[in-house]
C-alpha cells in the first residue's frame, strides 16, 4: 500500500515538475504577472505529502528553467519562492491561523525581494538608473505629444515639474509598495492553495471573510509607537530616515484603509445590498483619494469604538 502511495506521489511530482516548466516558460514570454502564482502549485503539493517532495519538485523544475533560459533566472527564483513554499508549507500543515500564514508569507517574500534586488545591485544591475531611464524616455515623448497639442512653455514645465514630483514620491515609496504588493501576493496565492485543495478533499483553515477583517487590540499601541520612532530618527537627520518615515505612515494608512473598507462592506452586506453595487462601490472607494482617506479615518475609529461589534470575535 506505501509502495502504491509513493508511486502516486512520484508521478504527481513528474507531473508537477512538467506542468509548472510550461507554466513558467509561457509566464515570463508572455504574462510574466503570472510569475506570482508559481508557488501555489508547490504549497499545495507540499501539504497533500510532504516540504521535502515539494522542494524536490521545485528544484527539478529550475534545473530545467536553468537549461533552457540561464542558471541566474533559475537561482534567482529559488531565492525568491523557496523561503516562502517552505514556510508556507510548514505554517499550514500545523494548522496555524490562515491570516498569519498570509503575514508571515508576506514578510517572507518582501525580505526575499529586498535581498534579491540588493544581489542585483552589488553585481551591477541598478534597477533604479533604468527606472530613470524608462521614465526619463516616456516623460520626453509625453512632453513632445503635449508640445504638438499646442501647450505653451509655462504649461510643458508646469507638466514636467508636477510628474517628476510624483515619480520621486513613487521611488520614496517602493519599500511600502512592494510589501502592499508581497500581502496582496501572499493572500491570492493563499486562496487559490485552499480552492486546490479542497478539489482534492484536503481541508486547510480558511482565511476569515473580509467583511469581519478587524485589527488586533494592540494595533493602536504599536501604530503609535512606529510613528513616534520613525518621527523621532527622522528629527536626528539619519540618512533615509524620513523615507523610513513616509513608508510607515503609508503602511499604516493602507492596513486602516482595508479595515474601513471591511466595515463599508459589513454593512452593505448587513442590508443585503445587491452584489453589483456593492462592487460599484468598491470601485468608487478605490479610485477615489478622498474617499480613501475617509475609509482610513473609519478604520481608526473602528478601532478604538467597534463599529460592528465584532470585538468578542477573534481578531483578523
């Protein structure tokens, strides 16, 4: 019987290894977006059998990404989905709290983009000079489409002024954005590994509906402590201090963000609100800065007065 389960488990690691190559040969020519959704596959057979044979499967699969592309591209996505698929493995087959398995995967893969982009950099490829590069050619070929509309001088440089500024402001930020981004990645990638799962009869705790998304009661006081320090080394001129600074802020407006957009959703689902316009109003929420703040505010205020009274319930 163990000899009929391992074969099984041989042929779905060869079937693994094959399927995911295809997957990331057709991913990085033509969606490379879909690049994110490479460790599901092995998470999921990690938790049906074993971290070893997920690994193994991953290995395999790189060593023939290696071949046909290059062996950087194949280390490269080890040091970026290894840590993650081995975590992410473990974390679910001891049956810890879905939502901290989504945390914990997050930080894991910022710290590996961190580490990978800081390998980048110390064998030369400086990412930051082609990003000048890139948005130095689109602003050069948007002011001259500007200058053939007719805009006067005073216009162009008003136009130049205003979309440096908000690059410079997108390049402070890429810190918060890439760790917005590794929680967004985290909890597709969570969701799909428990909708692949449950196809084959292997139930995982499931992450919470969004709508009783709530931060824990300690937030507050952790919050504040963040702001203050980052305030204090910001005031003592530390190099990139006050980029530490606007990073914080925009990571904790973000998490209050998505707790008022968690009550805006309760209660629409509470009145029994259509579907379609609650989408509707998802979308105005998201597109729309001052409602966004508004939403952050909401969030705060959930926070200290329990909006929902979902306090008792455990925190997401």
């Amino acid at each position: 019987m163990n000899q009929g389960k391992d074969n099984r488990k041989s042929l779905e690691s060869i079937a693994l290894t094959g399927i995911m190559s295809v997957f990331f040969m057709f991913s990085i020519y033509y969606f490379e977006v879909l690049l994110f959704l490479f460790p599901v596959a092995f998470i999921a057979f990690g938790v049906k059998h074993d971290l070893f044979s997920s690994l193994l499967s991953l290995v395999t699969t790189l060593l023939i990404i290696g071949l046909l592309l290059s062996p950087a591209i194949s280390l490269s996505y080890f040091l970026l989905f290894g840590p993650l698929i081995a975590l992410s493995i473990y974390l679910i087959k001891k049956r810890t709290r879905a939502n901290q398995v989504v945390l914990y995967s997050a930080l894991v893969l910022f710290i590996a983009i961190l580490i990978l982009l800081g390998i980048l950099n110390y064998n030369g490829v400086d990412l930051i000079s082609q990003f000048e590069e890139q948005f130095s050619m689109v602003l050069s070929g948007h002011l001259d489409y500007l200058k053939d509309m007719g805009f006067t001088t005073y216009e162009l440089l008003e136009t130049r002024d205003s979309l440096k500024s908000e690059y410079e402001k997108m390049m402070i930020l890429i810190p918060a954005v890439i760790l917005i981004t590794s929680s967004i990645i985290s909890y597709i990638n969570y969701q799909l590994i428990t909708f692949g799962l449950k196809k084959v009869e292997i139930r995982i705790l499931q992450l919470p509906r969004f709508l009783r998304f709530r931060l824990p009661d300690n937030f507050t006081i952790g919050a504040l402590l963040m702001v203050v320090t980052a305030f204090f080394i910001s005031m003592m001129n530390i190099s990139y201090s006050d980029v530490l600074y606007v990073n914080i802020i925009v990571l904790l407006g973000s998490v209050l963000f998505l707790q008022g957009l968690a009550i805006v959703s309760f209660f629409l689902t509470k009145i029994k609100t259509k579907k379609f316009l609650r989408v509707i109003t998802y979308l105005i929420i998201l597109f729309s800065p001052q409602i966004s703040s508004i939403m952050a505010l909401l969030g705060g205020i959930d926070i200290i007065f329990d909006l929902r009274k979902i306090k008792g319930a455990k925190s997401v």
